[in-house]
C-alpha cells in the first residue's frame, strides 16, 4: 500500500528515460556530478539546488565558444550567498549532458571569471523533473532525460576536459 502511495507521488513521465548518476561525495561535503557540454567539454559541476543557473568558469567558455556550441544572450544580476548583487553575462548553450547521457537543450548559464567552481543549477534540475538524490551509494536519479544526441560516435564524445575543480580538504 505504501509503494502506491510513492508511485502516485512520483508519476512516471512518458516523455522521455529515467538516468541515475554516480555522484563524486568531497571531504567537504558536497556532491559533484559529470557533465559533458555536446561533446565539447566534459567534467564534474557541483550539485547546488539553491543556484537557480549553472555556473560556468571562462575556460569552459572559451571551449564552447571555439567549437560554436554558445551563444552570448544577455547580462543578469544575480544575488550571491553573503546577499551581495553581481553583474553576471548569460549564455545559452546548445547541449548540456548530465552523466551519460541525460541531455538537456538550450541551456541558460552564467559566467564567472576565471577557474570558479561550476555548478549544476537548479533549472537543469527542474528540466529533468522528477529528481531525487540518494546518498548511500551517492547519486542522481534524473526524469524526462532525451538520448537522441548521446549515442556512440556523436557528439557527446569527449572532445575537451573542463576538469575538476580543487577545494580545500
């Protein structure tokens, strides 16, 4: 009786595959999940539900950029977490895949200097809603995932490495 209700509470979407990804568990206590920009560029960003965009540092821009997967589409003011406003320029990126391969189209990030943390946004999230994150083994069950671009020799093939960020232990 229990499972019906959790099965009601989560109904199944037809519109697309259910993913889960492995996440990276840091010292520090937080999450990170592999992501791949259309083959361009691929690395981990860190899982943060309280980022309503995905952040991106100017090295993972420029890589976009060279392979003409971005697109510049504004400039925001964001509010950071000491409740300070910023000037951030806004992006749009043509693909971005979450593990492999949950795709995600068209999507809208903003631009820190230099080598920032990237994080997974909350708008990918809710993209690919329903989500849950499990904790024992770490990882990230993702809804309404598309494949079509995401299969052997496409290209979600790794062609860049935005690497991993480095955080203190």
């Amino acid at each position: 009786m229990v499972v019906i209700l959790v099965l009601a509470a989560f109904p199944v979407q037809a519109e697309g595959l259910t993913a889960t990804v492995p996440m990276h568990h840091r010292q520090t206590g937080t999450y990170y999940v592999p992501v791949n920009f259309a083959g361009a560029a691929a690395g981990e960003m860190l899982l943060d539900t309280g980022s309503e965009y995905p952040v991106i540092n100017e090295h993972t821009l420029g890589l976009l950029k060279a392979e003409g997967l971005v697109n510049y589409a504004g400039e925001i003011t964001g509010v950071l977490a000491d409740g300070s406003d910023v000037k951030v320029p806004l992006y749009r990126v043509s693909q971005l895949n979450v593990g492999c391969c949950c795709a995600v189209q068209d999507v809208d990030v903003v631009v820190f200097g230099g080598k920032t943390r990237q994080i997974l946004g909350f708008s990918v999230l809710k993209k690919l809603a329903p989500f849950a994150v499990t904790l024992a083994p770490a990882s990230l069950t993702l809804s309404n995932c598309s494949t079509e671009s995401c299969h052997s020799g496409s290209p979600c093939q790794r062609r860049g490495s935005i690497g991993r960020d480095r955080e203190p232990s």
